[in-house]
DNA sequence: GGGAAAAGATGCCGGGACGGCAAACTTTTC
DNA sequence: GAAAAGTTTGCCGTCCCGGCATCTTTTCCC
C-alpha cells in the first residue's frame, strides 16, 4: 500500500497509463490555460480518450488537476515508513516531511510551479485541503502502527497526523508567499519543532 | 467584524434575510433528502426568490448548505476574542474551543444533527474543511494581535490558528465516531493539552 | 416630496458538468 | 477459442454556472 499499485497484468497497465495521461493532460493544460479555462472535454482530447472516459476516471476537472500532487503525497508517507523503527517519531517526521531538502532545485522548482498554481486558485481550495487532509490520513496510518496506538479510538495518532500535515501545508503556503526567499525545508522543520515543543509563544 | 455585521438600512437588512432564508433553506432540504438529492432551484424556489437570485448569493449548492455552520464558526472566534487579555493564550483557547460544554443539550444535538450530515457527505468534504479552514484563519488573526506577532510573515500564530482549527475539527469528527459515548468539550480539551504538551507518544 | 442614481432581483440563454444506460470492444479465464 | 469480466464510448436528460439586459426597490439629495 505505497505511492506504487501492483500493475499486475495488461488491463491494470493501461488503465494507469490512461489515468496519469489524463492527470498529466490536466495539470499541463491548468498550467498553461489557468484553471478557469479548461474543460473535462479538453483534458480528454488531450488525452486521446473521449469526453464520457474522463468522467470514468475522474469526478471532475479539479480532481484530474491535482491528481499527480495526490500522489506525491504518497511518497511523503513512504518516506516516513521508510525510517528506522527505533528513531524517535519526532525525527522521522521532520525527515520525511523535509523531503524538499534532498530535492534537485530544479525538480522542486518544477514542483512549486504546479503548487503555486493550486494553492492559489480559489476553485481549487478544496482539493487543495483534500490532498493535506488525506496525507494527514496517511501519516495518522503510519503513526499508529509505529506507536502501537489505535487510530480509531485513539486521539494521539490522528492528532499527530493532521497536525503535521497541516504543518506542512502552512510552511509550503509560506514559502511560496516569501517567493524564494526562504527555504521549506527549514521552515517545516521549524513548525516541528514549534509542535514538538508546545507551541510556546514568542 | 464578528458574526455580525452591521444592519444599516432596509436594503442591509433585506439582503441578510434572504441570504439566512436561503442558507436555513438549503440545510433543511439536505438533513430531509441528502445533499445529493437537493438542487440549486429547490433551494431558491423554497426561499421564495428566483434560481438566479439564489445564484447572486452563493456559487454552488454546498456553500449554501454549509453557510449555517460557516457562521457559527464566527462565535467560536467571539468567544476567543471575549476572554481576558491576561488569560494564558492555551487557556483562551481551551475556553473557546469547548464552547459545547455551556451549549444546552437540545441545542448542542440540534448542532450535531447539521455537522453529522456535513461530514458524513463526500460531496461536502472540501466545504467540510474550508469551513475549518476559515476557522484557523480567524484564530491566526486572534492570536496575531494578542500575542503582538504579525500573521504576514510570523510562524507562530498562523501554526497555533490552523493547529487549533485542526484540532476542534478532528475531535467534533471522533465525537461523531462515538455516537454520543463521549463529551466533545473533554474530547478538545484534551487534544488541546497534548498539542501543548508537544504531542508526546503515550 | 420627488426624481435621479445606485443596488438588487429576475429572466433569458449558452457553454459545461454529471452520470445512467446500452452497445461495441478488449482482456482474462478456463 | 469462447464465454465471462471489465472498459470505452456515444447518447441523452438534468443540473450547474455566470454574463447580460431589464425591471424594481431603496437610497440620496435638492
């Protein structure tokens, strides 16, 4: 249950390869139109499917927009699994959720582009939340298993995981606010470490 | 700017009830057919205005249902502004986000009732977290100007405001989990104490 | 008091979104 | 290799959404 699916068998392939060129389609054209001037039809035209298989695919254009940043997401939350058991959960999360320090300045140039144009689309708002909300639903899984707590009666885990997950929302809306003045990685690690210490005032 | 805004004049005061009409309106017809089963135009026509009119007020069926509960919110953020200056900031906090503990049973299930049906609905969820959302962006402010830091460029309130907005959000959803077997106002009040207490594992 | 001017409400309309249904295809299964 | 299972597509009805023009109501100001 990573980023990656098991693509077992030619179906699978290709209804991958049919989502992520629509997802792709998608985000490219919202880059180059702005959000308000694409429609579900251009996206499948795009894509070389028809109108009707968009909508098989995807509830809606917003949906199809930001799908690839949904998935990144995924690959936070393999970073957090990814770290030794015996860390402090603390440090795997800063680890994980500082991603954008071990990122090529290029890719991560690449990847503010595609935030900055959601982040500040109002009609995108909502997606824009979904994406944080189901990272924090990630990170809640994730937590739970490392801490030997129970997410659906417990409130540590889900609280961790939405925290942190809004943390970073935060910090990635900031850093793009300051326009390259300031560095993500730092700024996550800072609202952690805010967290960490009980959001002490100033 | 509260909850209320000022009701100078007829034009003022026409304009509020209409938009109260047509928000009280939609959430009926949502808790009696589900939000799937309401449209836009059975929300004016039982508002008694035209579907065009309906559409000067709000963008879509979801902002009208959710527009009850997007105004209470404002009296969480009252209540934060109403408690003294010289009060811990945690403190000020805990009171207002507990405010279920001084609603009268009838009143607080009444409340239930509309915010079950809001998070239960998948079509609501990106209003579901825009309402919180808003939530945040108004204790940020709230805790900006008691605390002296500015919400432009400082971590600190903007992290507490969204934390704090999560936090409610995440305990009024496990208090709804619960069916009634817990005390939303513990529930908060609780999560509030580990979030100062830096989220340490149990 | 009365007649603009300003602000709202409404009707009309066209481009889109959404999703059920059935027919045509493709991949999997045996 | 056929039947079964799963996908794509077209068709279509309903609803959403917002611009524009027009008619009404409220406000303003002499």
């Amino acid at each position: 249950m990573t980023a990656e699916k098991a693509l077992t068998g030619l179906r699978e392939r290709k209804k991958a390869q049919t989502r992520a060129a629509l997802a792709s389609a998608a985000m490219r054209l919202a880059l180059e139109r702005g959000v308000e001037n694409v429609t579900a039809d251009a996206i499948a035209e795009a894509a070389d499917v028809s109108p009707r298989t968009f909508r098989n695919y995807f509830s809606g254009k917003e949906e199809a927009i930001v799908a690839e940043l949904v998935d990144g997401m995924g690959y936070i939350a393999d970073g957090l699994r990814a770290r030794p058991t015996g860390e402090p959960l603390w440090e795997s999360l800063r680890h994980a959720l500082t991603f954008s320090a071990f990122l090529p300045p290029e890719q991560l140039e690449q990847l503010a582009v595609k935030v900055r144009m959601v982040m500040a689309s109002r009609a995108l708002l909502g997606s824009q939340l979904a994406i944080f909300e189901r990272l924090g639903e990630q990170l809640t899984e994730i937590i739970a298993e490392r801490t030997g707590t129970d997410a659906r009666t417990d409130l540590y885990p889900r609280l961790t995981g939405v925290v942190a997950a809004n943390a970073l929302r935060l910090t990635v809306f900031m850093w793009l606010e300051s326009k390259g003045e300031s560095d993500l990685a730092e700024l996550t690690a800072d609202a952690l470490a805010r967290l960490r210490a009980g959001l002490p005032e100033p």
